[in-house]
C-alpha cells in the first residue's frame, strides 16, 4: 500500500490500481470530507475520467423481503494530469451537504459510501467504494 496505516483502502483489477484515503476528522453532516487516490494504470491505457460519488444506501426490510438501493446526494470530476500516465495521485475534498446523515432504525438502515471511479478508454472501469460512518450513526448506535 501507498498510504499505509488505518483508512486505506485499496481496489484491484488486472489493468490498474487504486488504492484511497480519507482524512481521519470525525464525519458530521455539513463538515468536510477529503482524501487522496493513488493510481497505478498498468494497461497504460487512456483514463477519461476520475469520478467521486457520495452515495446514500439504504437497506430496508419488510418481513421476509429485502431492498436495497443507493442515491448520489453528491458527485464530482478528479483532475487526472496525464491520462496515459503510469501513475498519478489526485487529491479531492468537499463539504458533506447537510442531508449526509446515516441510521439505523427497526425496519430499515441508512449507510453512506465514497465511490470513486476510473473511466479506462477501451476497459472495464476500475471502481472502489469506501465506507463512511458519521457522527450521528455513532451516537445512534451508542458509541
């Protein structure tokens, strides 16, 4: 790993990698989110688009019926410098909106997750999803 200690996460694919960080702050609707990705492109292919999603997932349950379904509250472009580079970082932060705001209820869960995506011209795109936990779905939870 790049990065290395807590907070990393890391995707693989056998055309590239990418491996994430999200700074260690507490994550409050309304507060900051930043982080960082390191990507190596061992197709050397051309990557058209960096691309970070928040997403809202929700799990809710009805008697022996599960449904499961996420929504993009907030998505943005990473700069890639060189799109055939062997290997880049990209640095990405913005303010979580207000509606970020995870539970966990009898019935139903709500989580959030970072995605982020690699467009890889003529390829499957490479993504990774980074779970986030905030400061209300802790003190929810009791913790």
């Amino acid at each position: 790993s790049r990065f290395g200690g807590p907070g990393v996460l890391s995707g693989f694919d056998a055309r590239g990698r990418m491996e994430a960080q999200l700074t260690a702050t507490p994550l409050v609707p309304g507060g900051a989110l930043e982080g960082r990705i390191h990507v190596v492109n061992e197709s050397r292919k051309k990557i058209r688009r960096a691309r970070f999603s928040l997403k809202c997932i929700e799990n809710a349950e009805a008697g022996s019926h599960v449904r499961v379904s996420d929504t993009e509250i907030f998505a943005g472009d990473l700069r890639v410098p060189d799109p055939a580079a062997h290997e880049f970082d990209a640095v990405f932060g913005f303010q979580l909106p207000p509606s970020a705001v995870a539970y966990s209820g009898r019935h139903s869960a709500t989580s959030l997750a970072l995605d982020v995506t690699l467009d890889v011209a003529w390829s499957f795109d490479v993504s990774l999803r980074l779970p986030l936990e905030t400061e209300r779905l802790r003190r929810v939870r009791g913790r």
